[in-house]
C-alpha cells in the first residue's frame, strides 16, 4: 500500500488537546467556561452513542456538558420551546439538536431556530449564507475537519483542484466553500454527474460524501491523489461470524491506497476530526457571545 | 459566426411582459401593487444610468417606484436609518441599495441592514444561505438571468459540466449554486485556477464572470459550448474616434463566437436579464410579505 495514511485520530487528538488548554485559559483569563447543550429525540441506539461519545469530548476538554432527553413522541412546539430555552441560557453556548428526528418534527424547522450565534453544526441558513458570503461563521463540523486533514497532509491547498462527490447541506456544500477560501479550484460532483470516474480522476484533492459504501473505485483515482473519505457506512460483515457488520467508508479503501498518494480511513479518518471540530466551534460560540477574540489554537 | 446568438434583449422583454401581467394580476384579485425602492448615495454617472432605468422599467412593469438620493458625504448611520425606515414601510416590498457606496459606509453592513424578505439583490447572508440550503430565498439578479438564458437556450441542463470563472458573492457563488440546483456538475474557477483555459475547455456551459475584458479566449471554448458572459467592461476605442469608449464582455466574442454553440453578446445578453430578474424578485417579495403563493409566469 503505497498512499499514506491519513491518521485522523492522532491529528483530532492533539487538536483536542490544544482546544483543551485554550479552554483553560478562558477559564483562567475571563472566568468562562464554554458550555454545549447536546438534545436528543427518542431513543436511536446510534444517536445514544453519539451524544454520550460528544458529552464525553465535551468535559475531557473541560467545557460545560448539558444533556436533554425528549421522548420520542414530543411535539414539535415542545422542542422548539426547549431549543428556544437554551438560545436565552447564558451557561450555553453551542446548542446541537441530534438528528435525525422523529416524524412529527420538521428538522429544517428546528435548524432554523437555534440561534445562528449558538448554532455549532453550523446548518442553520444564517451560517450557511455567511460561509459562502466569506463573512464570519460558525462552520459544519465535518466539512472542517474534513478541510483541516487535508490542510495539514498537503500544505498550502492553492491552485488544486478537488472534486466534491456528494452535495449535501451538511458535507458536500460546505466543503466546496472552505476548500474555495483555500483557493481550490473546486468541482461539484453527485449523482447525476456523468462520466464520475473520468472527473475524480482529475483531482488531486477527491473528497467522497455520498453514503454509499466503497462507491470510489481505484481507477477512479489519480496516483498520488489525497483521498479524504467522509462516508460511515454500516455494512454486513459475514466473513466476522454471522449477523457481524463492520464500518466502511465511500471508498474502496484497500484498493484505492494502491494509487493514492493520502487517504483517511474509517473509522479513524474524518470522524474524530467531526467532534473536534464541535468542541472548537463551541469554545468560538463561547468566545464571539462574550464579546472576545476567538482564541488562536 | 457559427454561434447562435442568445438574444437576452428579447427573452428579458418577453419575461417583462409576463411579470406586468403578473403585476396587473396581483392589482386585481388582491389590489396589491409591489413596490421597489432603490437608494443612490453621491452621483456616480453610471449608477444614475442604472437608477433611472430601473425606475423606468418598474413603472413599465406596473410596480411602484421610489428613489432616495442621498449626498455623497451621507454617514453611515444616515443610510442604515433610511433603509430601517424602508424596512418598515409597508408600500416598499423591495429595497436595493445601488453599489458601490462612498468609503465611509461599509458595504456588508448596508447589506445586512437590509431586510432579507425585501433584499431583492439576494446579497443578504440569509438569503445567501438559503439558496445555498435549497430554501425560498431571494436569489441575486445577475445570476438568475445568467442561468434563465442557458435553459431557455440549452433546455434541460442536467447532467451537463458548467464551469464557472470567477467566484463572486454577487455573481459567480450564486450562480453555481442554481446551476447545481439544476443537476449541473459545477466546477467554481478563479484567479488562482491552474490550467485555466484546459479547465475551460471541458465545459457544456461556461460562465464569465471576472470582469476582466474579453479574457476568455477562442482556444479556451470547446465547440459547440454555451458561452454566457457576464462581464461588462468599458475599454478605450480609438478606432471610433478620440476619446471613444465601447462594452466589451470578459469573452473575447468575435473569437469565441466562431466555436462555441450558443453566446451570449455584450450588452444585450445578460444585462438586460438582470433588471427583468430584479422585476421579478420584487413581485415575488410583494408576494411573500403579503401572505400570498409566488405568481408562476
């Protein structure tokens, strides 16, 4: 396997560690700690390990951790007065509403009322807007951890030309503007592109945000192509005993490390890099809401 | 000259047409007559231009018209109280604020101010946002007319690669948000781009926007392409006499024209989409703000 791995959870660890001492010194300096509302809907086994693992990062950074359980069956104006509640909580400064949500709730209507300063996945339109208009945002986890990866395999991200497979609200969209502000030259790709494996032959930066497990196949890499693969797919795994499943991502990994240059793998690539990400956009949220700087990590 | 010309002259005023029987429409069943404002600071020679054929043409559309001319020397707490005024004013549905303004006044601050249900130039972040979220917003003018004229031309654009040159927030951002929104692959090129013109030569519909004059070479178009150009430069023309000036596009069109398919010619391509769109955003936002379904021209 010639392509470099791209270790994820090593570059996320050290980089919660950074945003743990600048937590401290907040602390310190300003007598603020940082807190983050994490609300969960019902009771998804996926979603419970997901809000336990994000509370867990939370106070191992030394910020504030703030749990709401809602039964599954609460209505909409329930959670909207509960996210509106914590939008006027001084001791919350990032508020993440864990999705999916039941059917009786719209979740483009709970986006859009978390505030846009305490709004730390960064879907509500405000920051969607004020990312793409180059302003000041609070920005998608993942498509920043996404974007650091990269930034931190490659260097200087200038003048490359990165291909963008999947173009989702969440991943693909936000990824084109961060890698645009690094002066990409940034190419949207998704499923009724023609010719795929052609176009992300062309990049030296392909990032995969489908959910479609293994969809990139090796020839549809450039040799020495850096690979960041945003998918986590859960996939049957036979071969591990019966009824066994195993992650994988968007790309065929073992035979797309064969021509890569980089590649994240997963588990282990962008995921750890999402809640670091949170965290940091909550020590920001923290920071911007008292009237301070952001903190330089 | 193999190229069909894209006449937008003609297709913005048959668009003009079915907005004034939208307009009359809307008089009729529900005695609503949108509104457009438009604010001029100082005394640009082109902004009075573009001014005065605005107001020109909401009133031929059957929309009322106000204009405020404001001294050049106005403060920038001055004009944010004239646009909250007109915020609040119930016969304006659509407020643009004619750019550039003088150094006193921040650009994005007169921007925000404006209310996003009334932000017919679509710069607001908000509106900004929720184009990017495929949400109802108010899309900016140039880019509307932009891509009006590849469907009206192309029909249905699916599937086909649209590079885009130049990657404004009035302009080229928005522009390859619609082109995604219909199922285009969307590359966003820019000043930093490598191979620029190898770049180019890949693309079904090619976009200038860069304003830089007839940039975009012969060799930089594949044949049979849809040229849209968005640019309008003034460069110096000798040969019609001293001191004489001519439009030219960022297209080098004499050249181009030879190659691709379908061009746009400047002026007369997309300029006169862009006050249609702007005629169409207000009746919209009159709309809108009145409770009431958008009118399907």
């Amino acid at each position: 396997m010639p392509a470099a791995m791209i270790d994820g959870k090593a570059i996320a660890e050290e980089f919660r560690a950074r945003i743990g001492v600048g937590v401290a010194d907040l602390k310190t300096t300003h007598n603020l700690t940082p807190g983050l509302a994490v609300v969960l809907v019902g009771e998804d086994p996926a979603s419970q390990v997901y809000v336990r693992n994000k509370g867990v990062a939370t106070k191992a950074a030394g910020m504030a951790s703030f749990e709401y359980r809602l039964d599954k069956d609460v209505s909409e104006a329930d959670l909207i007065a509960q996210v509106t509640a914590l939008n006027k909580d001084d001791d919350v400064h990032g508020i993440l509403v864990q999705f999916p949500v039941p059917p009786q709730i719209t979740q483009q209507t709970i986006i859009e009322t978390i505030s846009p300063s305490k709004d730390v996945d960064g879907l509500n339109p405000v920051n969607a807007g004020r990312l793409a208009s180059r302003l000041d945002a609070l920005t998608p986890c993942t498509p920043q951890g996404s974007v650091m990866l990269a930034k931190q395999t490659l260097g200087n991200l200038e003048g490359l030309h990165a291909v963008i497979v999947g173009r989702s609200n969440l991943v693909g969209k936000p990824v084109a503007q961060l890698l645009l502000q690094e002066n990409c030259t940034v190419t949207m790709a998704h499923s009724r592109t023609r010719d795929l494996a052609d176009l992300c032959r062309t990049a030296d930066i392909l990032v995969a945000a489908v959910g479609i497990p293994e969809m990139v196949k090796a020839d549809w890499v450039k040799p020495g192509a850096c690979v960041i693969d945003v998918g986590i797919n859960r996939i049957d795994a036979p071969e591990r005993g019966e009824g066994k499943t195993r992650l994988v991502g968007d790309v065929d990994f073992e035979a797309v490390a064969e021509i890569a240059g980089h590649i994240t793998p997963v588990p282990g690539g962008v995921g750890p890099m999402t809640i670091a990400c949170l965290l940091k956009n909550t020590l920001d949220a923290a920071c911007v809401q008292a009237g301070l700087d952001k903190i330089n990590l």
